[in-house]
C-alpha cells in the first residue's frame, strides 16, 4: 500500500470513529482544533451561509476541491455517501469550490458541475483562496 493509501485509510478510520462517538447520546466528542470559518467566501451553493459557530458540537468534514480535479471526483461517491448516512448522527459536510483554472471561478459553471455531480451538501465557493488560506491548505482534494 502507498503512502497516499495509507494516508487516506488513516483519515477515514479517524473519521469513521468520530461519527461513531457521535451516535452515542452521552459521547464526548474530542476537540481536535479550532475550525478557521468560511470568512471570505464569494458564494453557497445548497445553503444559506454558514459560520464555524454552527457547527459546535458536531462532526465537521471540509472538503477542499475543484470540479476538474479526477482525485476529488474519484473520492466524490464517499462524501455524498457520508454527508447522506452521518447527517442525522451530527457529521456535516461541507464543501469549499477552490478554483485552480480560470473558467472555474464563474459560479454558474460551478452551480451546474454541483447539480450535474449530484451534490447536495453545503458547498462555499472560494475564488480568492481566502478560505484555502485559512485552512493552510496546499492541494486538492483535501479533508
């Protein structure tokens, strides 16, 4: 196995055993860091704006992804499959459209790829990476 596989399959243990703690009624959740917020975002898609203070107490899963990037689009089955099982045990997901190529900056191409894909979770737009940047992200797809 790869060090990206490995990578992937330790991240999907750690969030498999989250959503799990969650389902408990008397589960603790741990913290595991302060969730920058979506400040800077150019648009939603699938929902009103949302803010990092909605999210206390729940599982939250940010996906970082661009619609042309086949590593997000091969990883897109399992967070549709999340966001739809979890979401009434505490996960939400949420999406941040982070353009890499200029045609990816207008909003109808990306309101078209979301209805086209099938994703139906929150999904913030980040033309300007200020979201990127707060996550310190550095590539696509990122959880």
């Amino acid at each position: 196995m790869d060090q990206d596989a490995r990578g992937w399959k330790t991240l999907l243990t750690r969030a498999n055993q989250l959503v799990r703690s969650a389902t408990h009624p008397a589960a603790q959740l741990p913290v595991e860091g302060h969730l920058p917020g979506f400040d800077g975002a150019t648009g939603w898609l699938n929902s009103p704006p949302l803010t990092a203070a909605e999210f206390r107490g729940r599982v939250v899963l940010v996906n970082f992804w661009t619609y042309t990037c086949i590593n997000w689009l091969r990883t897109l089955p399992y967070l549709r499959a999340w966001a739809n099982r979890y979401k009434g045990h505490g996960l939400v997901v949420v999406g941040v459209h982070t353009p890499e190529f200029d045609f990816e900056h207008d909003l109808d191409n990306v309101r078209q790829e979301v209805k086209d894909l099938g994703v139906e979770y929150p999904v913030v737009t980040d033309n300007d990476h200020a979201i990127w940047t707060a996550f310190a992200n550095h590539y696509w797809p990122a959880l």
